[in-house]
C-alpha cells in the first residue's frame, strides 16, 4: 500500500471514529403529562352533529349558540389536570404544536351512561320556589339535576347530565405550547370557571420563626427570611356567583398551587358599580333560566297532570 493510500486509510478511519462518538440528534418529544397547551377544538354529538362546545365563534354562529354570553377564543389546558377527557388527553400526548385531528370519545369516557335509577321522585319542597318549573337545573344533597316534572308537592328529578350516554366527537388543534406561570394561573381558571380572571404572581419575602436548642438545651427562636410565591385573583362578581367556584374554591387553589409551584393563592374581590349581567359559559355556566325560558319550558310541556300525580304517589308509597 502506498503512502498516499494509507493516509487516505487513516482519514476514513478518524471520521469513522467521530461519526460513532458524536452524539444522535433527539427528536422532540412532544406534548407530555403536566405540559400546558393551547387548544383549538370543537365538541359535537357523534349522533346528530349537535355542538355543545367550542372555540370557535363561526362554528358557534352556524350552530345558533348565543354567542354574546360567551367568550370564543382557544383555551388553555393542563394535560393529567382532568380538563379534557381521557381519551383526547391519550390523543395529546406526544403531539406537537400545529397538529390536529378528532377523536371519537365513548359516552362513559366522556358524561357517563344514561341510568334510570338516577331519576328520582324528591318532595317540591326541596327545590326553591323560583326553579320549580320543568327544565331548571336544581341542586338537591349536594346533587346536580334538572327538573322534569313537578305537581303538588312531589317533584321528578333526573340527576344524569343532561349528556349522558351520547357518544362524541372531539376535533381539535394544538396552537401553542404555554411556558408564563400567570398565563398558565389564567389558564387553569379559565377552563374551572369558563371565563380567566385577571391574575399576577408575585415573590413576597415573609419572616418565618423557628425554635432549636442551644447547647445547653433552652429553646431558642430564630427567625429568618423566605421568599413565597403567591398568586393574586382578582374575583369579580361573576366569579364569586360561579357554583363551582363557590363550592370548589379550596380544591382549585390546591390545584393551582400544586401544578405552578406556588405557595399562597390570594383573591381579591372587586365590587363594581351596576347589575349583573349573565353568567358566561357554556360547559360549565348552567344557571337558572329567566321568565322567557320559564314560558317556553312550560308552553313546550305535554303531559297528563293526573296521570303523572297517580304515578309519583305510587313511587312514594313504595318507598
């Protein structure tokens, strides 16, 4: 082998060599547990193409849903966090920003099958005076349902969600990866209460005592300097009315706190002059109906009233 050969020998070793030492490119990922995210998305029936949620006015618009007690914008979700359901959150994992698709969500992955056994015969007066009409969303032992019939004193609760057993369709769109704490801290709001407040996270120094013993064995407090992280909210009025926020503020806080690294949640409440208007949302935004909606509920009715009475006096005396 001549000289020059067995140079080029040696070269092609060396980079032989390099290429087995230099480290693999990696591939990203994608979206994981505890990740934040943006979401465009759309929730239809799988049956009848009925929307029942989305980001998107248009599609809101052409489905007739009113869309001036409503804010249409994407939403900011936690995945593990429970804000979707299982089956698109298994979707979301490992995709990445720009993709999307639909995912077909079973009724009990999504609001659980329908059960009779949960439409009960409940005494009227359980139910205030102002929800005892067909339709209103009535809360009874801590039980959400909605009224179907009320005569006399005796009243038929059906406590499913009103969408059980109904198979979905979840279209979605992954717009943003989200990494600020405070627009995370909205986020998570957002999808809890169906409207963000406004929020801000500041470091705040605290002292904070301690006891030890010296070396003689007396209790010496010492104190010194920590720094917290704490989450302001401001609480409008809307906010304060929200039911889940009223019966689940301690738990969101919690969670809040557990996923952003916090260690304090503070709401500030803001009294503003003027009425209340709506409650926005549409998921999670239930609220009683007005005169209007009363009229219509009961124009809509067609039942026998004495046949029903016969009916709900049977059902009570077997109880």
């Amino acid at each position: 082998m001549s000289d020059q050969e067995q140079a080029d020998a040696a070269e092609s070793a060396e980079e032989a060599d390099a290429g087995t030492d230099a480290e693999p490119e990696t591939e990203d990922a994608g979206l994981a547990d505890g990740d934040f995210v943006r979401l465009a998305y759309t929730i239809r029936t799988a049956d009848d193409g009925d929307v029942i949620d989305t980001t998107d006015e248009d599609v809101a618009e052409e489905a007739e849903i009113d869309t001036e007690e409503y804010e249409f914008e994407p939403r900011i979700v936690a995945l593990g966090a429970g804000h979707v359901f299982p089956s698109v959150e298994e979707e979301l994992i490992g995709k990445s920003v720009g993709d999307e698709g639909t995912v077909d969500v079973p009724a009990d992955d999504a609001f659980g099958e329908y059960d009779p056994d949960e439409v009960e015969t409940v005494k009227a007066d359980k139910i205030p005076e102002d929800s005892r009409y067909p339709g209103a969303q009535v809360q009874i032992d801590n039980r959400q349902g909605h009224l179907e019939t009320i005569i006399g004193g005796r009243a038929r609760v059906d406590f499913n969600h009103p969408l059980a057993g109904e198979d979905l369709e979840y279209e979605y769109e992954v717009l943003e990866v989200i990494e600020d704490r405070e627009e995370k801290a909205a986020g998570m709001l957002g999808m809890y209460l169906q409207d963000a407040p406004e929020v801000r996270i500041e470091t705040v120094v605290e002292e904070e005592e301690s006891v030890t013993e010296d070396d003689d064995g007396e209790e010496v407090v010492e104190t010194e300097e920590v720094e917290k992280d704490v989450l302001y909210v401001t609480a409008t009025q809307a906010m304060q009315m929200n039911q889940q926020w009223m019966f689940q503020k301690q738990q969101i806080a919690q969670d809040l706190m557990g996923r952003l690294d916090l260690d304090r949640v503070v709401v500030e409440e803001v009294i503003e002059g003027g009425g209340m208007g709506g409650l926005g949302g549409m998921m999670g935004g239930m609220g009683g109906a007005g005169a209007g909606d009363i009229e219509e509920a009961l124009e809509d009715i067609d039942v026998d009233a004495d046949e029903i009475a016969d009916e709900l006096d049977d059902e009570l005396d077997e109880e």
